[in-house]
C-alpha cells in the first residue's frame, strides 16, 4: 500500500508536534477529556487485576518520558527512557535479562548478568540510533549528576528495533537533543501508547503498532505489590495475531485483498520491559523476565529466525548505592509458594501490553509507506458477537 496522502500526513503532523521543522517531546499528560481507547474498552477479557492506570508507571516512583519525531515525509522515529526509581535516583536497582531470540541489541546486558545491578535509565530507539541515544544519555549524565557518580552511568542500557519503513532509519535523524528531551520529560503518571516515543515508527502484527504498556496487583501475605510491563513492538504476522486466545489476525485477514495480504509479512524485533516491587533477588527477576515469552506467545509471537526479541526485569526494592550495599536482608524475599502466581502476573501483563500497543497505534503514512492500525470496531464486534454468543447457550 504505497501511498502518500500528502495534505493528510501534514495536519496529523502538526497534531503531534509543536513544529514540523524539529519535532517535539511529546508530553505525557493525558487529559479526562481525551478520549483514548485501550484494549479493555473494546470488550477484550484480559485475565488478572491490573493496576489502577493499568501501566508499568502503577510502580511507585518509576517515570517514562518520549522523544517523538515526526518531520516532513520521511521521519517518524523517537526516543522513549525509563526510569526504575526516577531521573533525580541515582541509585541502581536489581535486574536481569532474557534472549528470546538474539538478532538485535539491548545494550549494557553484561554488567547486569555479572552483578544483578543496573544504574541509569532503560533507553529504547531504533537500530541505527543506539549510539546516538548512548552518547546523549552520557552527555545528559554529564549535566545532571555529581562527578563521582559518573563512573556508575557508563554502561547505559539502550534496546533498539528497527522502523525502517515509515522512518528514514539510516538517515540517523534522532540527536543527543531528543534523547535529552526524553529524559527530562519522564514522569509518572498515565503515560501515552502508541505512535509515541521509541515506538513512533514501528509495525506489529502487519499493523501499526509501537509503545504499549500493562500492569497487574498481586496481594502475598496482606502486602500488595505491582508488576508493570511496557513494550516497543516491532514484530509478527497479522496471521498469527491473537487476542484473549481469539485468532483475531486470520479473521481480519478474510476480508483483506490479495495485495494487502501480500504486505502481512512480519517485522522482526521486540523489547519488552518488566518492573515490579516486590523485592526479588536478581535469579528470580531472571526467572521472572523468561515469563515474557509466554505472554508473547500467546498474542501469536513466534520470536521469528531473525528478531531481536529482549526482555530485562528490574525491582525498585532494595535500591543500592554501588559502593555500600545493603545487606541480603532487604532482598531475601523467598516467596516459593507464590512465584506461579507472580509469573501468571507477567504474562498477563506482557500480552495486556501487546494488544494496549496496537489499540493505540494509529494510521501512519511515512517514507513512502502506509501503515494502518487494528480496526478497533471490527475487535469490537468480534469480541461482542462472541460474549453473545457465550452467554446464550
């Protein structure tokens, strides 16, 4: 479908942006007026009890902020950063990380794997700005943190999937201006899906799709925790989609042309990115991240021959300053009994996540290509016509 509706993808873009010229930091704040549909408001039945804002910011402390960049007809590309305990911590968290499928990059991996600590924020972009978004990052350090502690920062955490398509990705448009404007615009709070940040350009499930995020509670021993998932989609086929275990992709295919069946075939990579407060020690945040697959796989994810698919798990209790440690008390939490109940939790969350992504994801014209978004009355329908279906018999 290479179209350019011209005069259509100017107004859309001054929407979106304060200048055409720049781009712009989208803000995070979303007003009661706006009227956002999610995955639940289509009548998808997701299983568990999310969060009261149902994203990985139900974390108390964690912020997000976005880059997005849309200019001309060619760039449609951003920068999305994540911050564990806030941009004005500095301390580290406990985390872990997972390959599902190694084709792409997630770096700053092997510090993690050696002490179970990350410091900094988790970065997301496209492929060829992973180093622009590190060095911006380092600059950002530079300014805003005390020089002794700069040191601990040189080993960002930034994952990439690649929007080649909409975006002029080997243009390298993103600058150490744009990752700058991420990090200081992260806040907690709801926080936008979509077309937005990191995930401006990306495709999933032959879809338009990009950031989408989750949560769910879990009540252990009368303590109440949270587990918040937030995806960069870039990956699948719209045959293998599933929603709540519907094949929502081959029933959306049926009525489709032969040409735009043609254009169904998959992209490849995913970060997908979990938060929590429950204390866990860094071996069971891995144990938790190897969970993700599973809710990839049932929204139709196959973690295809070349996708860079990634997961890291963080906690925000127990926060350490590097140098003087706290004791193994604050992270001795065992829970045994419960982990099937925690693990339920991330999978929930994740495919919550991957379907929040493309609800949110609209239509997208760029760099000669458009992409359109799952049509939310067709789900509608779907899902309407089936809990009919069920509560008739």
């Amino acid at each position: 479908m290479k179209t350019r509706p011209f005069s259509k993808l100017i107004l859309s873009t001054t929407l979106l942006c304060t200048s055409v010229v720049v781009g712009c930091a989208q803000s995070q704040d979303i007003t009661p007026s706006q009227t956002i549909e999610r995955a639940r408001d289509l009548g998808i039945p997701f299983e568990g009890t999310p969060g009261p804002l149902n994203a990985i910011t139900d974390v108390p402390g964690l912020e997000v902020g976005h880059t997005t960049l849309i200019e001309g007809e060619k760039i449609r590309t951003g920068v999305t950063a994540i911050f564990p305990l806030g941009k004005q911590d500095p301390r580290g968290v406990r985390a872990a990380t997972t390959t599902i499928n190694g084709t792409g990059e997630l770096t700053g991996t092997h510090l993690i794997k050696e002490t179970g600590i990350m410091f900094g924020p988790v970065m997301l972009t496209n492929t060829w700005s992973v180093g622009t978004v590190r060095d911006g990052y380092l600059g950002w350090v530079k300014d805003n943190m005390p020089e002794n502690l700069w040191a601990i920062f040189s080993l960002p955490v930034v994952g990439e999937t690649s929007d080649d398509g909409l975006n002029d990705q080997y243009g390298m448009h993103i600058t150490r201006s744009h990752v700058e404007n991420a990090l200081n615009s992260a806040k907690s709070g709801p926080m936008k899906e979509g077309n937005v940040g990191g995930g401006t350009g990306m495709q999933a499930y032959g879809f338009k799709g990009g950031i989408g995020t989750a949560s769910r509670q879990i009540e252990l021993d009368d303590n109440n925790y949270t587990l918040g998932a937030l995806v960069q989609a870039n990956h699948g086929k719209k045959k293998n989609l599933r929603v709540a275990g519907v094949p929502i992709g081959q029933m959306l295919m049926d009525g489709d042309s032969v040409s735009e069946k043609q254009e169904t075939e998959g992209k490849n990579s995913l970060i997908i990115i979990i938060a929590t407060d429950l204390p866990f020690r860094p071996d069971q945040l891995e144990r938790l991240s190897r969970r993700a697959s599973l809710g990839l796989g049932r929204t139709g994810g196959i973690a295809g021959n070349v996708s860079g698919d990634f997961v890291i798990a963080f906690t925000t209790a127990g926060a350490t300053d590097f140098e003087n440690r706290q004791s193994l008390e604050h992270v001795s939490f065992t829970a045994f009994d419960e982990m099937d109940q925690i693990f339920q939790a991330s999978v929930e969350a994740v495919e919550e996540a991957l379907i929040n992504q493309l609800v949110a994801s609209e239509d997208m014209t760029g760099n000669d290509e458009t992409v359109l978004s799952l049509p939310h009355d067709k789900v509608r329908e779907i899902f309407r016509e089936k809990i009919e279906s069920a509560g008739s018999r």
